[in-house]
C-alpha cells in the first residue's frame, strides 16, 4: 500500500497520482495555494516537462510556474527569508574549509607531525562532520560523549576519547571559519529549524503567503533536521502538509526505517490514512499486481512464494565479466528498439553505484548505435581537459617534471605553440633519462649536443652520420621546446594576490588554445570518415569537456573568493596585532596604520594556489545535460524514485556492490546504533524501487567474475526468485563467454530462443570479428545488407595474409611475400641496394642480419628506431661504457708505466687508481635517483661491499698466476674507417683505414687483445668486456655471432703489421669473454675455442672435444666466419629481408620491432 500523513485533514482527491493531482489544481485555478516536493531533480525537471506538454494539449494555453521543489531547494528558499547574502559552500568549498580547519588546531589521531594532512583523511573528515551536521549533531554532542567517557569509562566502551577531541576541535573550527559568509545546507537547516520554532506562521508565509497545501510525493527517507522541519511546518496555520510513500506495516526487514519517522510524525499531530492498501486475505502464491506482492513480500520472509503471475515480465542474466555484462545489456537494448519497436527512451538502465559500468556503457552503447542518456556524475579530476591543465601549472610547480612536460605537450587539449615539438621532448627525456629540472633539460641536451658533434668529427658510415645527424635535429628541437616552454610560463614564477592568478590562469588557457582545441578535436575528427557510434561519442566527450571546463571555471572562482576571503581575514589579524603592540597609538596613527595594511597585497605562490585547486578539483563533480526524448536512460538507482519506464534493466546484482559492503564510521569515534541495518534497509528500498519503477518488463543481471576472483549473486535477486517461479520456468540464464556462444550459434547447436541476444551480430565490430573467423575456416559469408565494405576489406586481407602463410612453400607468390623486394623495386633502388656491397660493416650489424633480416632492414635501411625505455639508472649499454671507459684509462696508464700484468705487491696501489678514475667518470653522470647510489657503490665497493673494481683486479692477478701465460697488451682497438679511433682508442694498434678481408669491408673495436711472445711466434687472443650474458657456443658456431671470429681474423692481420712478422706467425689463441656484472657484482671469464694443443702452455685448463684440436682448425673457423658475412652482405645488396628463419622464442623474445612483425603470421620454428 501506500501511506499518506497529513497534518490537517484528508485531501478532497487522491494524490497517488501526482500529474494527475498538479493537473486538477491548475484546472480549479488554485495552484497558487499549493507547493509539491519531488525527491529528485530529475523527477522535478520530468515534470515540469510533462505536466507543461500535457496543459497545453489539453488547453492550448501555457503553463507559466509550477511550485516544484526538492526537499532542499524548499529548505534553500525558506532559508533566503532569513539571511539571503551568505554564500553557498559548495561540497569542494567544504573540503576546502576542513582542510584548513583540519590545520587551524593542534590534532593528535588525524593528522602526523610535520606532515600535510592527505586528501583521503580530509575527504573523510569531511563527510563524517557532514553527516553528523545533516543529523543536526552539533559539537556540543561531541563535547557530552567526550565527558561521559572521562566520568564512566566502563559504560562507554566503543568509544574513542582520541578521535572525539580532533573531531570536536575540527567541527568548531570550521564552524568558526564557516561564520557570516559561508553556508552549508545543515547549516541552512538549523537556521530554518530555529526559526520555525520560534514562529513557524512568519516564516513559511513570508516565503508562501498563498500556499494552504504542501504535498511531498514518493519520498523514500529523510535526515532527522528534515523530519524537524516537517514537524513544525505542521503547525503552521491553514497549512495542510500531505506526505506520501510507499510503506507496509508488514514488511519490516523492508520499510523498517519508515517506522521511526512515521512514529514521530504521528506523536506531532500527523494523522495517516492507508492508500492502494493491500488485501491481507489473498494468498500470497495468487497476489497482484507486481507492486503489491513486492510491497508485501519482497525481504520479508526466507520461506518460498511460488507466485507465478510474473515469470514472463522478468529475466535474469548473468554473465562471465562486467564487460560481456554490458555487450548483452547493448545487444538486448538493439533487439528491444529494433524488433519490439520499444521507444529507447522508453528504457532504464540503472544499478546501486554506477561507477564500474560508467565508462563501460559509455564505450558500448555508442558502438551498438544506441543513443543514451548516461545521467551520472564525473569527476572533474579524471577529465582529459582538466588533468591537461593541471599538467601545464605542474610543470612549474613541480620543477618541470619529466611527466609533467610529457603530458602537458603531447595532450591535444593545449597547444604551446609551433616552436614546441613534443615528439622531441618525449624522445630526449627518455633517451637522456632526463627526471626534472630546467636546467637540468637544458645541461643534458646541450651535453649530448657536445658529444655527437665530436663524433660527428670523426670516420663514421653514411647510415650511422644519418643517425646522428637525425638526433641532432632532434636534441636542437628539444632545447627549443623547453625553452618556449619556460618562457610561455614565466608568468608564474613570481607570486600573486588571489585575483591576480586567476586572470593568469584565465590567460593561460587562452594563450594554450584549450577552448579552441576541444572544437578542433572534433574538426579533426569530421575529416575523417566516421560511423553514426563514433558521432555520438564524439559528441558525448565534446560535451564532457565543455561542462568540466565550465565547472572547473566556477571552482576557480569559488576558490578565488575563499582566498580573497582569507587574505582580508589575514589582513585584520595583522592590524590587530600591530594595534595590540602600539597602543599609544593616536588616531590618525592608527588609520594610517589601516590604510598601509588595507593597501598592501597578500601574495602567495603558484603551489598554494595549485594545491587548494587540486584539492578541490579532487572532489569535485560534473555531469552532461540530459537530452530529453533522446534515448535509453543509464542512471544510478536513486535517480529512478517516482519514475515509470517500459522496461528497466538492473545490472551489477552481485554481493559487495548491491548490496554494498558496509564499511563503519571508524573516522567518528564512537558506535553509532543500528547504522548498518539502516543502510541495509536503504538499499532494499532502492532496489524494490527499481523493481517496481517498469510497466511492461524488467531485465536482471550480474556479472560472474572480476579478474581472477569470483562474484556471488546478490542476496536482493535471491530474494526476489525466492518470491517468484522465474527460475524454475527457465527465465534464469547463465551465460558463457560471448565468444563461445557465437561459436555454438555458428555451429548451428541448439540454442534457447532467449539467449539469442548476446549472440546477435549487433555492431560492426562484431561483424568483422565473426565475418573474420568464418573466412579463416575457409566458409562462406552469408549476404549482409550492412558493411558491405567491412567484409570487402576483409576478405582481402584473409586472402593475402593466407597467401603469405604459404609463400615459403608457394614460388608462384610474388618474391615480396617472401620478404624478396628485388622485383618490386625500380632500378634506382636497386642500384642504391646494390651499393650496400662495398659498404663497411660492424659485426653487430652483420648478426641482426642473421638472426633477423627484417629488423636489419627496419632498423638500418628504414631508420625505424622504437622508442627508449625510461630507466632511472644506468641501462646496460651505459653500465658498459663506464666500465670499458674506466678499464681502458686504468690499462693505458698500466702499460705506460711498465705494470702489466698485474702483480700481487701492486695490487693496492692499482686498485685505488682504479676506483679514482671509476669515480673521475662517475661525476659526469648526473641521475637523481637512489638506485644511482646504489650502483656506485657495487661498482667502487664501501666498507660494506666488495665492489665490482675490486673483484676485478683479485680476478685479474688470480688469472696471471694460475690460468694464462698471455698478458693484457693492447686496449680499445679500432679499426675500419667507422671504428671512430682516437682518445678513447688504442694509440698502438688501432687503424684508421679501410680493412677488407675476403672481400668483406669490416670495422669495429676489440675490448683487448693479449698475447705471448715466443721468439718470433706471436700467440694472442680477443677478449670482450660483457656486462650482459656472452652469446653461446651455439650462436658462435651457427654464424648467428660472428664477432670473436671476425676480431681474430682482423687482429691477426693487424698484429702481424705491428710486428713487422709474417701472418704465419700470428697464432690464435681463441677468445675470452669477461663478464662483470654490476649489479649482481661479480667477475667470470669463459674461454671460447682454444685449441687444445695450446692448453697448458699457454692457458691452463682441460682439453674439449668442443673446441678445435690445433690452431689451423681455429684459423679454418676463422675463415668460416668471413664466409657467413659474405652471405649476409650478399643478402642485404640483393633484397633479401625476409623475417627470422631460426627459433622465435629466443630470436624474438624483447624485441622492440615486434609490433610490426609478421612472423607469428608466416609461422616459424619454435624451441
């Protein structure tokens, strides 16, 4: 049933019908004498629209005024009698005023010394005064509790003495700072409160003087300050007060929170009288309609109501995530509006907290060609528009923080201008590691500067000058973006009086264009083609950044005034004080003392500013106009109250969310009674609400899963099957993955006639999805009247990519497929690839090659470089050029000074001048960050840590005692024209000249060459510094790495030049990998190919079947190597960039090039 209290009398007419009632009094001419109180605004503005349609259909003749209020608009304009010049605090403004509360007194729970109070607490904070204002608790209550604990501790157990006195010091002092101008609404509601005791007649006439009826209609509770307020307006002389709601006595696990209001109501002279009752003798298996049994049965019992009168108007769903969730919710809404021809604003989606489904139905609904009204609140804070104009002020305030710039310069919501280039900026910051800092931009990019000009001086190829050269241009880009952007913000650097920032800011984002670029988003969209979906979100995020920027203005406004507020406060303390201490003052003195003070500015820097608007901005909420008669509604469940759809569907209906989890006030300090039962109860309104709100169907679902952890099904849809026979009729449908049911639908299974919808082809998307899967099995499609040119790309696309996958084995396909681009270039390429032949090649580039030709040919020939990884340390690449530059200075200044090889008696003395130089290098690095720290210290050792360096010399001497008669001679030696010799080069044996052997052009640096001179005979070996893994034996033999074996030919040749001695008497030795691994600091050598008959004589150690028996199978190796180069060389001349032939597990594994790779498509070896 329904329940109507009245104060006065019954009303003429029944005013279930709320349109009906508001229509009859217009048609009387009495609707002056009444005043109706809706509990939303929705619900209000509805209204309006409805009953002005309908009076003028009926009537031709307008509507001019409807009295429709909420409870607080209602309490708003009684408050304007009383004090109409305070300002409304505003819930970010309340926030604002409790944070400064919050650091006005001395707190001992909610805040730590000497640290900033965080957002969260003052948030919460915030909404515990709130909520005990809106009870109309006022401190003194707080100060009672604290008294009762200190007299009777034992009888007062729950509660906490600690947090009751910061509670009590925070409310008063924000009661304080509230003063005259600020208002809040349990701030209005006291006042009106007080006032309709005194003289209740006074104040309700002087703001109704005409009004005999108030009607509040289908409210579902009220805050004890309202129930105070209806008691007294009860009393107001030829005022009827009609209050009306749902309600059964019977159903208290339901209604339980009605009967206290009720109770105090009827105690206060309010009579009731039951509407729409309900009969108590029909059975309940045969009771209706749907209202009524929900009414009376809905929670109220466990036991089992086999009331089948409803099965075919409800279905539940439930699905395998959230988002198929919301991809069936889509489909069913399409077949609704498609097939049904149901009205799409005829149709409710709604759930208990909104948030997880927001931006899902935001996505979808526009893709399934849905038009929708999404009525929630959005945060300002996580707007695009916003966070952009937050980045711009953070680069400043925050020291120009890699991030900040980033995200400043590359959003499309700003534009700083054609001198700033944010490619650049994002490329250097991350190539550079570059952390904050103007200067430190400005240092880093000029020192990189510096550093490829110098090479740039020196021998390099015509593809490694491109690359530099290319960086350059980058690097000079950079520098001028950072500097427009310094310039743009200087504006900023200097303090400013509240009004004074916000004009800035309000130049500021006109000089960035933000205004200009949300319409030119959209220009830019419209050139390109677009579907009805992308228009309507195009639309919808048009909208989304128009309202945020309209509400973040007004909040900088508001907080314009708050701080305009607190300066002239500051002002008077300071004047105070000044007449405090100059009490001898004269009259004139003293206005000339209030005259300088009045005059003189309060200034505050952009960070004060930046964090009250940051803090506000936190909380602070916006949302989309509603287009009314435009399409399906996606609200929170409490925008339903009062409202009739023809279909409403209730999604989320899992544990944890609806209902929700109660979380207690722990921030209030003490037990409140009832509380969580109450908020059960709440919700349970909220639900039969919904239940009740459809007149033709409603839909029920939950999602099964989120993540990896499994949902449990709401105990309120439990509820609602234990009352009805949907289940046992089959209307209760699990569904599984999407996927799988299209996949039985295209397999023509059985399907249930209602679990067709999720499985409908229902957008374009999904068409592209199925149409691909059915042409990749080889069937046909069937005839489709839309995306005709979908399916038509498609069907290309299957039909090459296809042809790829057999190209290896098909000759027929053109050599392209196969990764051959001879034939499909023009002569001129041609020439230019055949050119490559006589170019000069580092071992590097000849192994991608082998293992890769197409990411030589993406990397070298097309320049593709992917983006660097931001590391806050030292990569790898940069661990190893500091350790190869501190060896190289260390061992030449060795050599120079006659102490090679390392000798136990010199062990100290070569270890301090290592760690000298290792620090000398290390002050040219500049990364702020800890893990720097740390990396010095493995790599120069402490008190505490054996370092790197000093591993290296123990191992090193350790070696010339016991493993190798061979002595480290030569350090760095470059060779080839692109060897880049010079200062950090070997002076001795390194080449400037062109090196061709076995008509292969070689370059490149050898870490060490060590020998043993016997007579004439010369035995050596290459040894390479690695701070990563060494390659593998495998890889070695392969010809997937070429480079000991090419060193070796190369430094043979050489030596036998320096030593003036025939190439014969150059003996290899093999090679040796030296691994210092910084981080895990430690040293390892391994040994490669060293022939067996120079073990034991010229290095220690066990004969391998591995290795080669004698030096002229090494030099056969050797030669081997040169003959896989050649074959690669010829490759790259001729074309040949197929992708990788070898193992793509560890070919492939981290490569940056992946993502424009086919070689999962072509298919290749794995393991």
């Amino acid at each position: 049933m329904s329940l109507l209290l009245y104060s006065k009398e019954l009303p003429s007419r029944s005013p279930l019908n709320l349109n009906d009632y508001i229509l009859a009094a217009v048609d009387e001419g009495n609707l002056e004498e009444h005043v109706f109180v809706v509990p939303t605004h929705r619900k209000l503005r509805e209204l309006e629209r409805e009953l002005t349609d309908r009076h003028y259909q009926q009537t031709d003749a307008p509507l001019t005024h409807l009295p429709l209020y909420t409870i607080h608009t209602f309490a708003s304009a009684l408050y304007e009698q009383l004090a109409p010049g305070r300002r409304e605090a505003s819930m970010e403004i309340q926030i604002a005023l409790m944070e400064r509360a919050m650091k006005n007194v001395d707190l001992k729970y909610f805040a730590h010394p000497g640290r900033d109070r965080s957002l969260g607490v003052v948030e919460q904070v915030t909404r515990v005064i709130s909520g005990v204002r809106a009870d109309g608790i006022l401190p003194s209550q707080f100060e009672k509790d604290i008294q009762a604990i200190q007299d009777s501790p034992d009888l007062m157990q729950g509660y906490d003495i600690v947090k009751l006195r910061d509670l009590y010091n925070i409310y008063s002092e924000y009661l304080r700072i509230l003063g005259d101008t600020w208002i809040d609404y349990p701030g209005r509601m006291l006042r009106v409160n007080t006032e309709l005791f005194n003289s209740p007649d006074t104040l309700f006439r002087a703001c109704f003087p005409q009004v005999h009826t108030l009607l509040l209609h289908n409210h579902t509770e009220f805050t004890w300050p309202e129930i105070d307020m209806l008691l007294r307006l009860g009393i107001v002389k030829n005022l009827n007060l009609l209050i009306l709601f749902d309600y059964d006595e019977g159903n208290g696990p339901l209604y339980g929170n009605f009967e206290e209001l009720i109770g105090k109501l009827v105690t206060g002279g309010y009579a009731t009288e039951r509407l729409d009752p309900i009969d108590a003798h029909v059975p309940e298996e045969e009771r209706r309609p749907f209202t009524h049994h929900m009414r009376r049965n809905l929670f109220r019992t466990d036991e089992r109501i086999e009331n089948s009168a409803f099965d075919d108007r409800i279905n539940v769903y439930s699905f395998q995530t959230r988002e198929e969730e919301v991809r069936g919710i889509a489909g069913l809404i399409k077949g609704l509006i498609l097939e049904e021809r149901i009205s799409p604003e005829r149709i409710c989606v709604s759930t208990l907290a909104m948030e997880p489904y927001t931006e899902l139905f935001r996505e979808y609904l526009p893709s399934y060609g849905i038009p929708a009204n999404i009525a929630v609140r959005y945060r300002l804070e996580r707007n695009g528009l916003i966070t952009a104009l937050f980045s711009a002020l953070n680069i400043l305030a925050r020291n120009y923080d890699r991030r900040d710039v980033l995200r400043a310069v590359t959003t499309p919501y700003l534009s700083f201008g054609p001198n700033v280039d944010p490619s650049a900026l994002t490329e250097v910051a991350t190539k550079l590691r570059i952390t904050r800092g103007y200067q430190g931009w400005r240092w880093r990019i000029g020192r990189r500067i510096e550093f490829l000009l110098t090479r740039l001086g020196t021998g390099t190829d015509p593809d490694e000058r491109r690359s530099i050269e290319t960086e350059l241009e980058t690097l000079r880009h950079a520098d001028q973006s950072i500097k427009a952007i310094h310039e743009m913000l200087s504006e900023f650097s200097t303090h400013h009086a509240p009004r004074e920032f916000r004009k800035a800011f309000l130049r500021l984002i006109a000089k960035l264009r933000a205004t200009e670029n949300v319409l030119e988003i959209r220009r830019s969209l419209e050139r390109q083609p677009r579907t009805p979906a992308d228009w309507l979100r195009i639309h919808d995020e048009m909208e989304r950044d128009t309202r945020a920027l309209a509400r973040f203005l007004g909040l900088l406004d508001e907080l314009t005034e708050l701080f305009e507020l607190d300066a002239e406060e500051k002002k008077n303390k300071e004047l105070k004080e000044k007449l405090h201490v100059e009490e001898s003052s004269s009259i004139r003195e003293e206005g000339e003392l209030n005259e300088s003070i009045e005059k003189k500015e309060v200034l505050h820097p952009l960070g004060y500013y930046l964090d009250h608007l940051r803090t506000a901005a936190a909380r602070s909420y916006y949302t989309i106009r509603e287009k009314h008669d435009y399409g399906v509604l996606v609200t929170p469940l409490q925008q339903v109250q009062g409202e009739q759809f023809d279909v409403i569907i209730l999604c989320g209906l899992v544990d944890g969310e609806f209902p929700s989890t109660y979380i207690p006030a722990n921030f209030l300090g003490k037990p409140l009674e009832e509380t969580e039962q109450r908020e059960l109860r709440r919700e349970r309104v909220a639900f039969s609400t919904g239940l009740t709100s459809f007149s033709d169907r409603i839909y029920l679902s939950y999602p099964r899963t989120a993540g990896e952890n499994e949902l449990v099904r709401s105990s309120f849809l439990d509820a609602l099957l234990r009352i009805t026979t949907v289940e046992e009729v089959g209307r209760v449908v699990d569904y599984k993955e999407l996927r799988i049911e299209r996949r039985e639908r295209r397999e023509k299974k059985e399907l249930i006639p209602d679990r067709d919808f999720p499985a409908m082809i229902a957008t374009l998307d999904a068409l592209a999805e199925e149409a691909g899967t059915i042409l990749w099995s080889g069937g046909t499609l069937p005839r489709v009247e839309e995306g005709g040119d979908i399916l038509g790309h498609l069907k290309h696309t299957v039909a090459v990519e296809m042809g790829r996958g057999d190209a290896d084995q098909n000759p027929s396909y053109a050599a392209e497929y196969r990764g051959i681009l001879t034939d499909a270039l023009d002569e001129e390429e041609r020439s230019m690839l055949a050119g490559r032949r006589e170019k000069e090649y580092s071992a590097s580039q000849l192994e991608t090659y082998a293992k890769c030709p197409f990411k030589y040919f993406t990397r070298r020939l097309l320049s593709v470089n992917a983006p660097a990884r931001f590391d806050v340390t030292l990569t790898p690449l940069e661990r190893g050029v500091l350790v190869h530059a501190v060896l190289f200075k260390l061992y030449n200044e060795l050599r120079e000074n006659d102490m090679l090889p390392i000798s136990r008696e010199h062990r100290d003395h070569v270890l301090n001048r290592a760690q000298e130089i290792a620090a000398e290098e290390i002050k040219g690095i500049a990364l702020d960050h800890p893990y720097w720290r740390i990396d010095q210290e493995r790599l120069l050792g402490s008190d505490a840590l054996y370092g790197l360096i000093e591993q290296w010399i123990d191992a090193e001497i350790a070696r010339g005692e016991e493993k190798t008669e061979l002595v480290p001679e030569f350090f760095e030696v470059a060779f080839g024209k692109g060897g880049s010799p010079g200062m950090s080069s070997d002076a001795i044996l390194s080449r400037n000249e062109e090196i061709e052997l076995y008509d292969i052009k070689i370059r490149g640096r050898v870490d060490r060459v060590e020998i043993l001179r016997q007579g004439d005979t010369i035995y050596y070996a290459v040894a390479d510094y690695k701070t990563g893994r060494p390659p593998s034996r495998g890889d070695l033999e392969k010809g997937l790495s070429l480079q000991l074996f090419l060193y070796l030919e190369v430094i043979r040749h050489v030596l036998s030049e320096h030593f003036g001695l025939p190439l014969e008497n150059m003996r290899p030795a093999g090679g040796i990998y030296y691994r210092l691994n910084a981080r895990e600091v430690n040293t390892k050598e391994s040994y490669f190919f060293v022939p067996n008959e120079l073990k034991g004589s010229v290095i220690k150690g066990r004969k391998d079947q591995r290795d080669p028996d004698t030096v002229e199978e090494l030099e056969a190796r050797m030669e081997g190597a040169f003959a896989y180069a050649e074959q690669y060389v010829e490759g790259i001349s001729t074309g040949v960039y197929h992708v990788t032939t070898h193992d793509i597990n560890k070919v492939c594994r981290g490569c940056e090039y992946h993502s424009v790779c086919r070689v999962w498509e072509v298919g290749r070896p794995e393991g």
